[in-house]
C-alpha cells in the first residue's frame, strides 16, 4: 500500500509534519503514517469488526454516555468493569488512539519501525495497559505496512478484556490475511493477558526478569524489544506510586540493553502527581527512575504534542478526537 508523505511544517507534533528538538539537534518528522488513507482504512477494519454494535446506534450512545461519566470521575474500575463497556470505550476511544499511535510509532518513533524491520530476530512487545488494543492495531497496521514477521504483540491489563481483544485481534488477523499458526516463525501474534501489572506476587519471579500470574503465563522483560505504556502510567500511579517505581525498577533490573520503552499520557496538569506536599509531572519520576542511574538513555521527548485529524476526510460514525500528550522513549543501556 503505497503511502503519501504529508505535510511538512515547524513546531508541535502531531498531524502537521514537525521538528523535535533533543540535545539541540534538530530533526524533520515525516507524517507518512498520517496518510488520511491509511487511517480510513484502520476505521473501516474496526467497524467491520464490530458491526453488531454499530447495528443498534442508541444502545451504544447510551453505553458510551455511562463509561464517559465513569471516565469523568477517574472511576476506572467502574468504566472497565463489564464487556458492554470494554466495547463502547474501544469503539468510541481506540479509533482516534490508534491512528495517533500510528503516528507516534511510524514518524515519531523511528527506533520503532528499526525495531520491527528487523527481518531475522524474534521480536517481543509487552502493551501494558494495551487491553483496548489501539496500540496493538496501530503496531500491527505497521507491521503489515513493512511486512513484518516474526512478531508477538502482548497485551497485559487488569480489566477482563479478553472478548474484546479476541474480536479484534480476529479482525485484524482476517483484514491483514495473518493465519493464526501458533508454530510458524514468520507469523504475527497477538495476545492478551489479564493482571495486574502491579500486583505484588507477579514479582515473585523477579530473581529471573519473569513475571508471572500463574505458572503458565509469563512475561519474559528479558526478551522484550519494546515496551509502551500509553495513557496507562498516570493509573499505575495512581493505584499506588510505591508498587508504580518497584514496576520501573523492575525494568531498570531485568530489561535487556537496547530495549525500548515508549510512555506517552496526557499533557499538562492531568498528569501531575502528588508526592508528599510537593506536585511534580509525572514524566519527572519517570526521568528521576530510569535515567538518574542511567540505567535508559532518552531518545525522544516531547512535552505537549498535538494529534490533529482531517474529519473531513475521515469517515467514522463516532467523534474522533484530537490528542495532546507528552511522550518519552527510553533505550536500555
Ligand atoms: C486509559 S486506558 C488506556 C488504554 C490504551 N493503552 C490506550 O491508550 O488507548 C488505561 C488501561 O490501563 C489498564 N490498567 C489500569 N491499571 C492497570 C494495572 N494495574 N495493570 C494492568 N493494566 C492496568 C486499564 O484497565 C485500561 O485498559
């Protein structure tokens, strides 16, 4: 699928084409994965795959209107706590986050597409928070626009997204005509564990880099090639700032040199973190935990990116939504 470059211009991120400034180099950023046709077809793979729900429209708006409030109220339990609400947020928030995230893998991630054109190499990718799977589209449209092999995609999450994730992950696998065969190499796989990642007796292998929520189901953080946690890390700390640093501490331990680490969440106060009387952005601790040792160097920063759509170009029966975030990308040393 050949794809248009796009738009050049200074400033910002996000849909415009851009310049990202770190230890004063300046870089041109290509918005190749912002061509409006590949991101058509990203919304036309989700609404073939959930076309019983956008069959009965109120129903959906109705349930929509529920996880908003629930969302509102930063009462994620409640907005992730039943199938019909894992199924309206993926219809109403995957759509706009994957399209961003293809953006932010594709042009302003380069180490990304690096990392899965790799032609030999197994390579492994750990989506903490990713049950809702906008990543893991957006990954896997990347993979199939570079012919990727030899990938697994895990998505790891506390909610039981496992229903959902089976239908898209379905969908995807059917739209980008991957046969699911467990023992080929060249395969693309995509799975999906429920825990929580900061659940203490996970760590109960940490002698070894496993994690582990039953003896069968292990994350190796040793084989990991890339990380994310998108829009996820403001919950973590939330849930518990100590057991968010032993997480990150755990990756300072046990990940592998050259692993990636992606972060991105809300910009500005939304993501500003309460530690004794003090308020710091929590893209501060993160800096403080992983790179004061330099245990990962920082190879992209940026405070407040904009994602902007073309809506007029764009068709999709909910609204999509512009996004303002701030992202890092670490690198093991
Ligand atoms: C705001 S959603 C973001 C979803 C997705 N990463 C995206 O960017 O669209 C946060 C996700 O993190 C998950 N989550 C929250 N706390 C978690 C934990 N302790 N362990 C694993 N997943 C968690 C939630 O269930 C939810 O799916």
């Amino acid at each position: 699928m050949p794809l248009k470059q796009q738009r050049f211009s200074a400033g910002g991120g996000g849909g415009g084409g851009g310049q990202n400034l770190r230890h004063g180099k300046t870089e041109l950023i290509l918005n190749e994965y912002c061509d409006v046709n590949l991101q058509q077809s990203v919304l036309t793979l989700l609404r073939k795959t959930f076309l019983t729900e956008f069959a009965d429209p109120d129903r959906l708006a109705a349930k929509i209107q529920t996880v908003k409030s629930y969302l509102y109220e930063r009462n994620y339990v409640a907005a992730f706590g039943s199938c019909p609400n894992l199924l309206a947020y993926v219809l109403r928030w995957t759509p706009f986050r994957a399209l961003a995230y293809l953006h932010v893998f594709g042009d302003l991630c380069p180490q990304v597409l690096t990392l899965l054109s790799v032609k030999a190499a197994r390579k492994e990718i750990l989506c903490i928070g990713g049950g809702a799977g906008g990543e893991v589209l957006a990954l896997s449209t990347i993979a199939r626009h570079i012919k990727a092999s030899n990938l697994k995609i895990t998505a790891i999450d506390v909610a039981d997204w496992d229903e959902v994730f089976s239908r898209l992950s379905y969908g995807i696998q059917k739209e980008y005509e991957w046969i699911p065969q467990a023992d080929n190499q060249d395969n693309v796989v995509l799975e999906f564990k429920q825990a929580d990642i900061l659940d203490v007796p996970c760590f109960a292998h940490a002698a070894t880099g496993n994690i582990t929520n039953d003896k069968n189901d292990i994350v190796d953080f040793k084989s990991l090639g890339l990380i994310t946690m998108l829009f996820t890390t403001n919950e973590l700390f939330a849930q518990s700032k100590p057991r968010a640093l032993e997480l990150l501490n755990f990756m300072n331990q046990h990940c592998q040199k050259g692993t990636l680490l992606l972060v991105v969440e809300s910009a500005g106060s939304y993501s500003h973190i309460q530690v004794g009387s003090k308020t710091f952005p929590v893209q501060f601790l993160l800096d403080h935990t992983l790179v004061s040792n330099q245990d990962w160097d920082v190879l992209r920063e940026e405070e407040s990116a904009w994602f902007r759509l073309d809506e007029e170009h764009l068709k999709y029966p909910l609204q999509l939504e512009n996004m303002r975030f701030f992202l890092r990308l670490y690198r093991k040393n």
